[in-house]
C-alpha cells in the first residue's frame, strides 16, 4: 500500500524538483556572470534547500547533528559515507558557511541543469574513474584550491553509493592526495544514515516517510601519518552508521 502511495506522490516531487533546477540555472549564470562568486555561492546554497523542500513531499525529514566547534577560516577535508544523490543537498545546506565544493564523477559536468553548472564553475572538481592521471591531477588541483581559499572539500571515499545502507571499504588514494596538497586542512567526518530508503525501490517510485540522519563527528587535524588519520576517519564514519537488520 505504501508503494502505491509513492507514485503520485513521486510524480508530484520530481516536477517540483525539475522546476527547481530549471529556475536555479539562469538565476546562477546571473549570480556567477554579473555579481561574482558569493552570490553564486548564495544562489547554489538554496538551491539546496528548495532541493530538500522538495523531498518534503516524500514525507522526507532531515536531522544534521554537530556537538562539535568546527574550526573556520582553515581548510576542511568532509569526509563521509555515501548512500544516493541526496546525501548532498543537505551537505552543502547545513555546512554552507565553510564553502563545500565535491569531487564527482565527469559524466554529471554535462546536461543536468543547476547542478552540472555549478560541478563546472562553483570550485568542485570532475574526475574520469577511467583516467587514473586525470583524475590525480583533479584531486590536486582541489586540495590546493582549498588550502589557498580555506574552504571546505567533499569526498565520499567509497567510490559508489551503498544501495542498502551497509558501508563499503574506504579508498584512501583520493584523500590521500587532498591531504598531501592541503597540510593545514582538518578532516570532518559525518555519517550518513537512511538516504539509500529514499530509492529503495528504485529511481521510481522513491521512498517515502524516511527520516534522513547526519552527524557530525570530533574533526581531526591532518598529520603526515596519513594511514593512521584515515584509518580513524573510516572507524569514526562506520561506528555512526546504523546498519540495517
């Protein structure tokens, strides 16, 4: 019964989510063309938001829990586990003040309005999984944009979304490289929790009435000892992940 429920309901949030790209691409060119990079930074941050208010039609509620004193005005390294598209969103909203660009894949720098506009001007970086140089030389190019601006570099080291919750292995060669072109960045962990419910069926019908939950652990200053740092990354993330039964 749920699942029927979802199709409408499905139907109804992918027009306002259309709408949404579709009028945030021509107010972002404008933002970024005529008045430069903090209102386009502006326009991208709720464009997140009306994002996220679209998925209120779903029966979707966001929590994002941070106890903790984030340090400002200094790289940061977010590091978190990955479970659909729509662990973004929330990311870039409630963690607007430190700027945070993403390292994604080059197939999403083209033809997806709003988003694949921003990918391409806002600071984030396009890797080529099947260019090994590429996608190195990509990773620097991030590490040492946000060391010189002190802003904030997004990078969900499993490489692909978790379809059922469970946490994949971390790869460390992307952070690796960040943390070697940002010496002065601290890493944020955060677990993701209950996104992947939102396709739990599929692309379609989405899911519904699901309470997607973020928390933000104890930051930690990068070191040289990059094994041990991102080995405590990887057990902060996985311990704040409610696997399913």
């Amino acid at each position: 019964m749920k699942k029927l429920f979802s199709y409408p309901l499905t139907i109804l949030f992918f027009i306002f989510f259309g709408l949404t790209l579709v009028i945030f691409h021509p107010i972002q060119w404008v933002c970024l063309k005529v008045f430069g990079y903090e209102a386009h930074k502006r326009s991208v941050t709720f464009l997140n938001w009306f994002i996220m208010r679209s998925t209120n039609v779903l029966g979707t509620r966001y929590s994002f829990k941070n106890t903790h004193d984030i340090p400002t005005n200094t790289p940061l390294i977010i590091v978190t586990n990955h479970q659909s598209m729509y662990d973004i969103p929330p990311i870039i909203w409630y963690m607007r003040k430190h700027h945070p660009k993403f390292v994604s894949k080059i197939e999403l720098g083209k033809g997806i309005p709003s988003v694949s506009f921003n990918l391409r001007h806002g600071g984030s970086v396009l890797i080529n999984r099947k260019d090994p140089k590429q996608s190195i030389e990509q990773l620097e190019k991030l590490g040492k944009y946000i060391e010189k601006h002190h802003r904030s570099a997004v990078i969900f080291p499993e490489g692909t979304r978790s379809r059922d919750g469970f946490p994949k292995k971390f790869h460390t060669t992307g952070l690796k490289v960040l943390l070697a072109n940002a010496p002065s960045a601290w890493i944020v962990p955060i677990s993701i929790n209950n996104s992947w419910k939102l396709l739990e069926y599929g692309k379609f019908p989405m899911g519904l009435g699901h309470h997607l939950k973020f928390k933000v652990h104890q930051p930690l200053r990068a070191t040289k000892d990059f094994e041990s740092l991102i080995a405590q990354t990887e057990k902060r993330i996985t311990q704040g992940i409610d696997t399913p039964v």
